[in-house]
C-alpha cells in the first residue's frame, strides 16, 4: 500500500512547483490518517460484534461459560445460563462473590484448594472442579482463571472460563463407589474396610487407642440360596444390611466382605461387656424372621470380636484373630459369639483331634447316657428323666457336650450319635417304673433326616417301651423352614404315639404360630427365663407365668430348667409350672444311679441347694498371678464365678485386703480378700466378669500392651499405676 502511494504522488508531482507539491502531499497524507482511523473504527466495531456473537454461541450451545471478578473478588460479570443453572438472577449475582458460589469440602480446606484461597492468589488456574453451592442437584464446574492487573501492575480482578463437568465427575464417583463399596448393599466392600482398618490402626497406635473387628457370618444362608434362589437370596442381604445399619447407628463402620459375611469396624470400643452386649443384639437382630418374596425365612449369625492392639496392632493380624474367633462360635453351636483369646489358637489343633476321636467313640464305648431327673412341682417325685450324651475319653477323661456335640453336628456324626442315644435311653427306660419316661434331645440335622420316624420306631418295636413313654426335644430351629417335609415329619412321629417337646422355649425364634399348629405335648422353658426371675425388676416371672398360662390353654406340660436356689424354686412352684428340673435335685446321672432310687416304685426328692442364687461357679485349674504390695506371686485358681474367685497357693492374706488378680493377656482384676482358709482365699471381685462367649469368663476391659510395656510390668506398683 506504501509502495502505490509512492507511485501516486511522484506522477501527480511532475511539473509541481515545491509550494504545490507540499500542499498536495499534506491533503493526501490528511485523506490517508482520515481514511484509516475510520477504517479502524468500522475494524473495532466489527470485532466487538462477532466477540459477542461468539461469545452467545458458545454459552447458548453450553460448551461453556465467562465470568468476572473485581480486585475484591466480586462478580462483574457472569452468563445467563450459569444463573439460570443455579437458579438466581444474574441481577443478584453481580456483586456478590464469586466463591460464595461453590461448596467447600473440608478436605479442599486442608489442602487449600478452595476457591476462596486460590483467589488469593493472584495467579492464573486452570480445570479446577467445584461443587455449586445451594443447589437440589449436584453440578460440577471446572474454572480456569486469568489474573487481570491495570497499567501500574496492580491485581484488578480476574476473568475466566467455567465449564460443567457434572456428567464426568458423577461418572468418576460413580466408578469409585463400585471400587470401594458393595453394589448390593450400598455398604462399604472389603477394599474400603481394608483402608479405613489400615487409616483406623495407623493413627490409633499413635494415639495408643484402641478398636474392635467384629467379623459376622450368616447361617444357614446357603439354604436359602439353594431353596428360594439367588433373587431371593440378594433381597435377605439387603434386609441384613439394613438391619446392622440401623443397630449400629452410626457408632461404626460396616462393611459385607464376602458372600454372606460382614465386618463392622467400632473405633475406641475395647469393652468386652459393651461388645458382648452388642454382639447378642446383632445375633437377636439379624435371627428374626424376614418374609422374602412372600415366604418366611430364618437364618442366624455368629460372631467374631477381636480387639485391637491386644489381638493385634496391624490389619492382617487383627482380621485373623476375628476370623479364629468367629470359627471357634461356629464351632460352638453357631448363633453366639467369642472373644479372641490366645487359647483359641490351641482349641483349633485341639478340635480337628477330637474330632478324629469321636469317629471312633462309639466302637471304643466311650459315650454314655447321664439321666437327669424332672419332677412334678407339686410333689417333688420323678415323673421323667433327660438323657444327656457324656463323652468320657480314653486319654482325656471327661470332654464336655458344649465341646463335642458342636463337632458332632457339624460332621454329621451326630446322625449316628442320635440313632444310639434314641436305642439306649428305650433300652434303659424299660427297667423303670411303667410311668416314668425318658427324654431325648433330637437336633435340627436329625429332625430334617427322613429316615428318623423309622430310627424312633426300631428303638420302641425292640426295647418294648410303650411309645407315650418316649418324648423327643425339639428345639426352635427345626422351623426355620416351615416346609412340606417339616409337617410331615411331626405328623409320623405323632402317629408312632410319641411325646413331643418344645426345648429352650423363648430364647431362638419364638411364634405362637407353630404352637398353634405343631403337636408339641410340652414346652420347657429355658433357665435364662429362670435365673433371675424373682429379683426386683426383672420381667421374667411374667413372661412365665403368660408361657405357663398359654401352655394350659393349649394342655401342653411346662418344665422349668435349670433351677439351683430354694429361692429359685419357690418363686417358679408359685407360677404353677408342671415339671423342674436342676441341680437343686439333682445332677445327671448313671443308669445304676437311676435305678438305685427306685426300690420303693417311685422317687421323691427332698431339694437341696443354696437358700439363694448366685453366680455360677467354674471349677477350673487356672495359673494366675496375684499382685499386692510390692509382690507379685503366682497362685492358683480353682473357682471362678463373675463375682469372685476362689484361690490357693499364697499364704493367705488377711481379709479386707486389696489385690489384684492377673488372670493374663492383660486382664487384671481388682479384688477384694472376703474369706480366708488355710491355704485358700475367697476374693471378690470390684468389677464384675463378663461372657467370653466361649463358655468361660472374661473382664470387661484389658489394660492396653502399650500401657503394661511403659509400666515395665511385673513392677506391681506400675501395674496398679495402669489400672488406677
């Protein structure tokens, strides 16, 4: 353009005197500077036009959207639809501030990555999500920001650009909730319960805190599975589910780690009494009957507890001592729970012994039938007797039932088991009195065996017993299924003529509805109804006295178990129960034993016990250490209640003197000398002992690892320093 200017003026300059041709050069370069400010100015005009077509272009097809703030942060500038989006005028949102639009989490604080600090700043940011405040639906922006300064350099505020990437961040949460938590429950899966238990651990040694695993395993989920599908077997998850969440509350973390399996996680619970407490209620919880596509159904639980850092200060060692103690409650009968405890670790070696031994201790004459007496309330005689299985083994004498009759039905042994028991105790009630019968226990496995009307009738066509003198024990969960099969099965034993009883009434799945419709001939009410009944408050000599007057409706007997105290006694002969049966007449014993007593054709039982009840008693053979003073001396104990604790091996303290019982892997339990004799001492103890859930006694809390390593135990000053 330069160049044809040039060209221009030299022609038109030909023949041009110098005053012309300047006059001619300043019209021109006038027309020139005229002709491009003006085109300038058409140029701007234009730009500023299509800017802001662009600018309509881009909102209005939602590729994104502008904003801008002053030095203060405040908005100048925002567009329509962000508003709309929000649900504000752009009128209210101009000249509020900009970060007061989006949420702030409290991790963004720690990190500070709110928008608030970044504003601060001063620099350019870019792709930065952030959640809309005050919104119904979540939305999702990322914000990328210029700083803007005036011709001194001073920050004048920013402009900048947002985008909604709602869809991408729903996505990526999304993707992270099937990563971490259980698509059929919602709650968490195992991968998040194995953080939150690494996280949990990590800062509770630190902190010299302590927290408790329970690991939870259904039973007899498979037979739901297998009998009204996997649907249906899906839909009882979810209603497990919600029944942790809801007897949890919030107190902690639950997870489903497997198929049927649970875990909750509690952060600072280390008290055996409170988790036992809680452990009852979930095993109570999740035993009541669901109704899942129209049919009813029952399964139980069993749990685990292990408590950290006495059972384990890392995730791995935590998660199998939880693990060994949910099997060590499986393999006690399911439907109850366990501490871990280090015995636990010898009761596995042990089991998978004893159970090799019990295949052989029928052949070996090793099982027995002890014969416990029931007598009528009103006269004290004999009216029947339980028979009750004792294994006497050949090298370890005496193995308890709670032991061996887990182990039994978890092997099926207890089919043949049951068979010899229901033979004998024919056999042996036919050298009784014609009227008094005999009672035999028939688990749920043998209950569901087909073969078992045909076993009862074997037994009285060849001992001869009169079959209304031959009762079977059925406990509650022989209805679990109410099937066909289960009908049927009452329907011919009642056929054969036997006697059919309710056992441990009131303490699994009580309905009135199978009263109703099961021939049961007598309920016996379970001793946890008994024990206590007439202490001030307690509710059970009601719940009694409603069993006792329903069973007379129904012409069923009522048998009350387990009574050991006159107090006991007196208070239950006043509910008009049919039968009692308990220590306070009688233990099981021998067939010889039975017929001893029967020389005069009948048997009555004068009751002998203590005047009132008192917490049960272990025999035990228990290596301890007694700390008083600055001793700290090894004993023995060969009592063990709740309560107190019968000890030898010290030259025995003066009464009122205060100890301090350790009874191991951290338990230390403050006492009380109450008696002395010889070599023996009574000690009560301040804090009462609580169910390990494995048939022995625990206390409530342990004094942590980390407190007896600083005490420098077996300094016994320290130790009292810990506990105090």
């Amino acid at each position: 353009m330069k160049h044809k200017h040039n060209q221009f003026d030299m022609s038109q300059a030909k023949g041009l005197d110098a005053g012309q041709a300047e006059s001619l050069f300043s019209r021109i370069g006038q027309s020139f500077r005229k002709s491009h400010q003006n085109e300038q100015r058409e140029t701007q005009a234009i730009d500023a036009e299509e800017a802001k077509r662009l600018v309509d272009c881009f909102e209005t097809a939602n590729l994104g959207w502008f904003w801008s703030t002053d030095r203060s942060g405040r908005l100048i500038y925002i567009s329509a639809n962000t508003a709309k989006a929000v649900g504000k005028d752009i009128s209210e949102l101009v000249g509020s501030s900009f970060a007061d639009l989006f949420e702030t989490s409290e991790n963004d604080a720690e990190q500070n990555r709110s928008l608030r600090f970044i504003l601060t700043k001063h620099r350019k940011f870019a792709d930065i999500p952030f959640k809309t405040a005050d919104v119904e639906e979540d939305i999702w922006w990322d914000l990328t920001g210029i700083p803007q300064f005036d011709r001194d350099g001073e920050f004048d505020g920013f402009v900048g650009i947002g985008k909604d990437v709602t869809e991408r961040i729903c996505a990526k949460q999304e993707e992270s909730r099937l990563a971490h938590y259980d698509s059929l429950t919602g709650l968490s899966n195992r991968a998040l319960m194995s953080k939150k238990l690494d996280s949990t651990l990590s800062a509770f040694k630190q902190q010299k805190r302590a927290c408790a695993l329970l690991q939870i395993d259904l039973d007899r989920f498979k037979l739901i599975n297998d009998t009204l599908g996997h649907p249906a077997g899906d839909t009882l998850l979810k209603n497990v589910a919600d029944r942790l969440m809801r007897l949890l509350s919030g107190r902690g973390e639950v997870a489903r780690v497997g198929g049927d399996e649970f875990q909750v996680l509690l952060p600072d619970w280390d008290d055996r009494g409170e988790l036992s407490d809680l452990a009852d209620a979930i095993i109570s919880s999740l035993s009541q009957p669901y109704t899942v596509e129209g049919s009813r159904c029952v399964i139980g639980a069993s749990v685990g507890i292990a408590i950290s850092p006495f059972d384990g200060r890392v995730p791995e060692d935590l998660i199998r001592s939880a693990d060994m103690s949910l099997y060590a409650a499986k393999g006690a009968g399911r439907g109850r729970f366990s501490f871990f405890s280090e015995k636990l670790l010898e009761a596995v070696n042990e089991r998978k012994i004893l159970e090799d031994d019990l295949r052989d201790a029928l052949n070996r004459n090793e099982i027995e039938l002890h014969y416990q007496p029931l007598v009528k309330s009103k006269t004290d005689k004999v009216s029947c007797f339980e028979a009750l299985m004792r294994w006497n083994h050949h090298e370890r004498g005496s193995i308890s039932p709670g032991i061996f009759v887990p182990i039994a039905e978890e092997t099926k042994l207890v089919l043949e088991l049951g068979t010899w028991a229901i033979q004998r105790a024919c056999q042996d009630a036919m050298l009784w009195p014609g009227k008094v019968r005999v009672a035999v226990n028939v688990s749920p496995i043998q209950f569901a065996d087909p073969s078992l009307p045909k076993i009862v009738e074997q037994a009285l066509k060849s001992s001869g017993l009169h079959p209304d003198r031959l009762e079977l024990e059925i406990t509650e969960s022989v209805f679990l299924e109410e099937t066909a099969e289960t009908e049927e099965m009452f329907a011919s034993l009642k056929r054969l003529g036997v006697r059919l009883a309710l056992d441990d009434f009131g303490t699994g799945y009580s309905s009135l509805s199978y009263l109703q419709n099961a021939p049961f001939d007598k309920i016996k009410i379970d001793q946890s109804f008994v024990r206590g009944s007439n202490k001030p408050g307690s509710r059970n000599g009601a719940i009694i006295a409603a069993i006792v007057a329903l069973a007379d409706a129904l012409k069923m007997d009522t048998t009350a178990e387990g009574i050991e105290a006159h107090d006991e006694l007196a208070w239950i002969k006043s509910l008009n129960v049919s039968q009692i049966q308990g220590y306070i007449y009688s233990k099981p014993i021998v067939q010889e034993e039975v017929l001893g007593h029967f020389g005069s054709g009948e048997w009555k039982i004068e009751p002998e016990g203590p005047a009132l009840q008192r917490d049960d008693r272990m025999s035990i053979f228990r290596k301890v250490r007694i700390i008083f003073g600055d001793s700290y001396e090894a004993a023995v104990v060969r009592n063990l209640s709740k309560s107190g604790a019968l000890i030898e091996g010290l030259i025995c303290l003066p009464e009122r003197t205060k100890l301090v019982v350790d009874l191991g892997d951290g338990q230390l339990a403050v006492a009380t000398v109450r008696r002395t004799n010889d070599n023996q001492m009574g000690v009560e103890f301040e804090q009462r002992l609580i169910n390990d859930g494995f048939g022995g006694l625990c206390t409530r809390r342990r004094v942590s690892p980390y407190l007896i390593a600083a005490a420098g135990l077996p300094d016994a000053k320290s130790v009292q320093l810990a506990i105090s």
